[in-house]
C-alpha cells in the first residue's frame, strides 16, 4: 500500500516530536521531513516532493500563510493542511484563500488531524466543524446580500439553497429531508450548480467560494 508523504513544518521541536509519534503509527502514512521556518518549509516541498504538508501559521520567519502561498504557486500539486492555535476567522480564511485545504486547530483530538490528512491526500477539503460553520455562515451572507460574483447569477434560489447545505457538508438525503424534496431532485440541482460554475466536487466548490470572492482573506 502507498503511504502519504508527510512534510511536517512547526518552529516547536516539541510539537513536531508529538506528531511524529501519532504519525508515524499510521501505517498509511510517512514523514519524508521536517521544517522548522517558512522558507525551510518551501525548499523542502520543492525538493522532497511531499504530497501532504502540516503546516504551522506562526513562523520565526515567514508566516504559514506566506509559506503555503509560495508553495501552492510553485508546486500545486501538494495538498496542505494548517495545525495551529488561531482560531479566529481571519487567519482561517487567508489560510484557505493562501491554498490550504484543511484547517485543523491543536487542541482538537488526535483523529481529526488524521482524517484531514487523509482527506488532503484524496484532494478533499477537511475545515474543523466549527470553522467550517464561520465559512458557510460568510457564504449565505453573501448569498442573502447579493454580493455574488456574476458566475452565480445563473443560479436559481432553489440551486443556491441546496449549494448552502452541500456547503455545510450535508449528504443528498439530508438535504432532500430538509428542503422535503426527494433525492433525484438533489441530485438534479446538484448537477445544475456544478455545471453553471464548472466545477466537478465539492471540494472545488470550497475552493472556488474562496478564490472567487465568495469569502473575504
């Protein structure tokens, strides 16, 4: 079986001791470096070629935000995931709107830093539930006060609202059972929305919410 490439970057030798220990028992998963700055952080995604990186956003030298921003620029390929102590909202959406694709703070439990992991390998987006609720709550906002780029203009308020529960990470069943319409009609809008704003999952409707303006850095 293939293992996730891990690149760890955390200025704390401590806290990346901590991960390596979690880490290193998941037998899907290997940690090819560690880096301990921005700027080690970028030379080693060049040179190692990590496909997952757990970045820190409070750097001794460049922020995570700067350092994320710089590597998905030059190699896009590598999926990063952010691990730190801010939880408020704004270094959340820079750090999405730098590149990242999960958001994870280090108080929460060892398998929530595991299943963003995972989720960054598969090209998924993985936001701590509470973080996500702030990103979804920005979202309807915008939808409400029609500050919309004009890609969403083709959407109908049907579509927009099954985009704001898919957005929240409800399942086609959840969202039939909430707007009392059945599956296929879900399926139906779900396929309109994605077709209207070209996109293909809904991790790239996450991300699109994001580089599009949907949701202010």
């Amino acid at each position: 079986m293939d293992k996730i490439k891990l690149l760890l970057v955390d200025d704390h030798a401590v806290v990346r001791s901590g991960l390596r220990m979690l880490l290193e028992t998941q037998t899907d998963m290997h940690i090819v470096g560690e880096a301990e700055t921005g700027m080690q952080a970028i030379a080693l995604a060049r040179q190692l070629k990590p496909q997952v990186i757990v970045m820190d956003i409070t750097l001794p030298d460049i922020s995570g935000i700067e350092a994320t921003r710089s590597i998905h620029e030059c190699c896009p390929e590598i999926a990063i995931v952010a691990l730190t102590i801010h939880e408020d909202e704004q270094y959340f959406f820079e750090m999405l709107a730098a590149g990242a694709t999960g958001y994870v703070p280090k108080r929460a439990a060892p398998e929530d830093l595991l299943t963003a992991i995972r989720s960054a390998y598969r090209h998924e987006v993985y936001l701590y539930p509470s973080l996500a609720k702030a990103l979804v709550k920005d979202f309807v906002t915008r939808v409400d006060s029609g500050k919309m780029p004009s890609a969403m203009d083709g959407l109908t308020e049907r579509e927009r609202e099954v985009l704001t529960h898919l957005a929240e990470g409800a399942s086609n069943q959840e969202v039939a059972d909430s707007l009392t319409i059945s599956v296929n009609t879900v399926a139906r809008h779900r396929e309109n929305i994605m077709q209207k704003l070209n996109l293909h999952t809904r991790a790239e409707l996450v991300k699109y919410a994001i580089r599009k303006g949907l949701i202010e850095a």
